[in-house]
C-alpha cells in the first residue's frame, strides 16, 4: 500500500512541475500581485497600556513588528518557490529590469516590500557584478576606487607604519604617536563600503540595501611578534548586534596574518598620484597644459574624497 502511495505521489509531483512550466501550452507572461503589509503595532493607544510601557515591541505605534516581518519573508520564499523555482519565470538572481515594486509611503509597507523581497532574492542570489571597462586607458573601476577610498586606506596604512617604527625605536620615539593605542573614525556608510571594495571583501555586507547598517564597524589591529615584524588583523561587524569577525584571510591572500608588507601592497594599489603633499607643493605656473590637467584632476579626486568623508 505504501509502494502505491509513493508512486501516486511521485507522479502527481511530476505532473504539478510539468504542468508548472506549461499548461497546456499556456505561458506565463506577466505577474502583477497586491498584498498587505505583515503584523504591525497598534495604531492608537491601548489606555490604560501607553506605548512607553510596552513589554514587546519598541518600534512605535503602527510600525512593522519582528514577526509581520518574517510573514512577509515567507511570502516572499513563497513567490520565490513558485515564480523561480518551479515556474522558471523569475531569473534566479535579481534582474532590474524584471521586478517593479511600490509602496504606500508608510513604514510598515516600506519594510514589509523589503523583507518579501529578501525571500524572494535571499543572500547568495544577488547579482552584484562590477562592471569594470577601460577608456582611453584608464581602467575606469579601478580609479573609482582610488578616488573614493584610496587617500584613506593609506592614511590608515601609514599610520600604521609609523607606529610600527615608532615601537622599534623604544625611547627614541616620542610625540603623538608613541602613547596612542586606539585611533577612530566615526564616519558614514559610503566610506565604510568604499574600503571594503578595495580590501576585495564588499559583500561581508549583508544588508537589504547593499549598505553597512548603524552600528557597523571596520576595525584593523596591529600586533607584534617577539622578532620585532608587524602584522595586520582585519574585523568586521555588520550591524550592532553583530560581534566582529575576521576577514584578514580574504583581504590578505588566505592569510591568517597578514604582514604590514602586505598591507602596504594592498593600500598602494589604490594610492592617489600624486599625494598631497607633492600636490601641494608643486607650484602650477610654468607647467605644461597636461601636467596643468593632470594636477586638476588630482585635485577634483580629492575633492570628491573629502565630499565623501564629510
């Protein structure tokens, strides 16, 4: 009886994902669904239960909840189940030019469209490519990232080197950086993300938006071994209830530690030339229209960087 059961089963099955492709010679074309929001809040007050005292919740009057969230997921895996999988209609990873979504101007129908389509596209099936092209010469992908993240990323590096120095010279070594252990930046998502494209690690982001979260961190710590060589540790946390965790194997050729020298290949890679101090310090009268040209192109990706940063 059981054999039989299987065997039904087993071509029922068959016949849905037939007829999933093709009914009957009908095509699907065209999708266009409407759906409510998932769990919110409630929209008014519950006298004598005032907002300020509520033990769940926390987000607010009439704003998603944590479980409205994860019903629109599953709608979201669901229209992924039926429309990727088994129709074969969506492409497997994200296409532009294939899914339009709108939403009321509301919170809670804002992050419920965000939550169905992080079911529908999970991690992994996000087709995030770098289009990377050359124009007279100039490989266009690479020098975005020395303008956006290059001035920094060595900053960081050479700050680095100059403290390793500073611990090799003992009591040579005196001023700013010789009692400093702990520098920061408290600065913005672009800048976050524009180093991690050049550590070669942009997708440690996990978020819906492709952007670091509040609370997200890149840190680098230096150590040194008992022969006196410096090496390089890098973190990363993705939001705020994230602990840190470590990326040096990726940015540094599956390295658990990655050697200062390394590090100083890695930030030259993405060095804006020139610097700015020999910016600075090379007067423009007297030269040439190219070099004249050069230098104000330098000077634009500088400006552009400290836009960035600021």
């Amino acid at each position: 009886m059981l054999h039989y059961f299987l065997v039904l089963s087993s071509l029922v099955a068959t016949i849905f994902a037939e007829n999933a492709k093709d009914f009957d010679g009908m095509r699907l074309e065209f999708v266009q669904t409407l759906w409510r929001h998932g769990d919110r809040a409630a929209l008014d007050e519950l006298y004598p239960i005032f907002e300020s005292n509520w033990t769940f919740g926390g987000g607010g009057l009439g704003e998603l909840t944590p479980l409205g969230m994860s019903q629109m997921n599953d709608l979201g895996t669901m229209f992924r189940r039926i429309y990727v999988e088994e129709q074969q209609f969506l492409s497997h990873r994200y296409v532009g030019k294939e899914i339009y979504i709108r939403s009321t101007n509301v919170n809670r129908t804002i992050i419920s469209a965000m939550s169905l389509l992080y079911g529908l596209f999970p991690p992994g099936a996000w087709n995030i490519q770098v289009n990377s092209s050359t124009v007279d010469g100039i490989d266009i992908a690479h020098e975005t990232q020395v303008i956006q993240s290059g001035a920094l990323l060595n900053e960081l590096f050479d700050r680095a080197q100059e403290k390793a120095n500073c611990i090799k010279a003992g009591r040579n070594c005196t001023g700013f950086l010789k009692p400093l252990k702990f520098y920061g930046y408290s600065s913005h998502d672009l800048v976050i993300y524009a180093l991690l494209v050049s550590l070669g690690v942009p997708d440690v982001v996990r978020t819906l938006d492709g952007w670091p979260d509040t609370g997200a961190a890149l840190t680098l710590e230096m150590y040194s071994n008992p022969d006196d060589q410096f090496f390089v540790k890098f973190l990363y946390r993705d939001n705020s209830l994230e602990e840190f965790g470590d990326v040096t194997a990726r940015v540094c050729n599956r390295a658990a530690w990655c050697r200062l020298e390394d590090f100083e290949r890695v930030a030259r890679r993405v060095k804006p030339l020139p610097d700015l101090v020999t910016l600075c310090a090379t007067p423009l009268s007297g030269s040439s229209s190219g070099s004249l040209l050069s230098y104000w192109i330098s000077f634009f990706n500088l400006f552009l960087f400290l836009i960035l940063v600021f």
